[in-house]
C-alpha cells in the first residue's frame, strides 16, 4: 500500500466515495455515542460483531460534514445495500486512528483476527 500519512480511507456508501480521516473530535463523538472504545469498536466491526446501530452512528458522525446522508437516509441505505461491504473500512479507519502514523493494516487485520476467537469486551 502507498504511504499514506494522513490515514485517510476511502469509504464507498450509497454509490459515494467519501475520503475520512481520523480525527479526534470524530472519534471522541463515536466513543461517545457508541460507549465503546474506538480499538474495540473497530475490531468488533472488522469481524462482523458490531451491531447496525453502531455502524449507523460511526457513518453519521463521520459522513455529516463531508455532505453524507443524515442520519434516516443512512438507514434506507443500510438496509438496502447491507453493510458487510463497511466492515473493514470501518474498521480500518477506527484501528488507524488508535495507533496513528504508526499503524500498519497487516497488523490490524491480524489483531481482528485473533480477536474472532476471543469474545468482545467494552472499554
């Protein structure tokens, strides 16, 4: 993968191609909304184990700014293209933001990995 230090991801939902980046307000707002720590949000979606709610909270406070769908047409979309295709991108942006410049994907998707066998625990 290319360098890329800003740990930006591009995020496709409802046919748009968004580019995120983590930033603290959004990740201090999906911890808060979510009750769950951003690494362990990010590996419970990454192996599918997140609940719908809480990947319609992490779209809204990420795509509300960048011009996204509010918060009921995310739903429709959730419900008419599934979210599987969300998992690792989620994921991804939530592992990037805890471990900052430092992160490595192969090693993010290794840790949700090995976290499938363990079950899930809260902050």
């Amino acid at each position: 993968m290319a360098d890329n230090p800003r740990q930006e991801i591009d995020l496709r939902f409802g046919g748009v191609t968004y580019r995120v980046r983590p930033d603290f307000r959004a990740l201090v707002g999906i911890e808060g909304a979510t009750g769950s720590s951003s690494r362990l949000l990010g590996i419970r979606i990454m192996t599918g184990q997140a609940g719908v709610s809480e990947i319609a909270t992490v779209l809204e406070l990420l795509l509300t700014d960048k011009g996204g769908p509010p918060r009921e047409k995310i739903g429709e979309i959730i419900m008419a293209d599934g979210h599987e295709d969300l998992w690792e991108p989620l994921g991804l942006f939530l592992t990037r933001a805890v471990k900052g410049h430092k992160f490595h994907e192969e090693q993010a998707r290794k840790e949700a990995v090995k976290t499938t066998t363990d079950p899930p625990e809260d902050k």
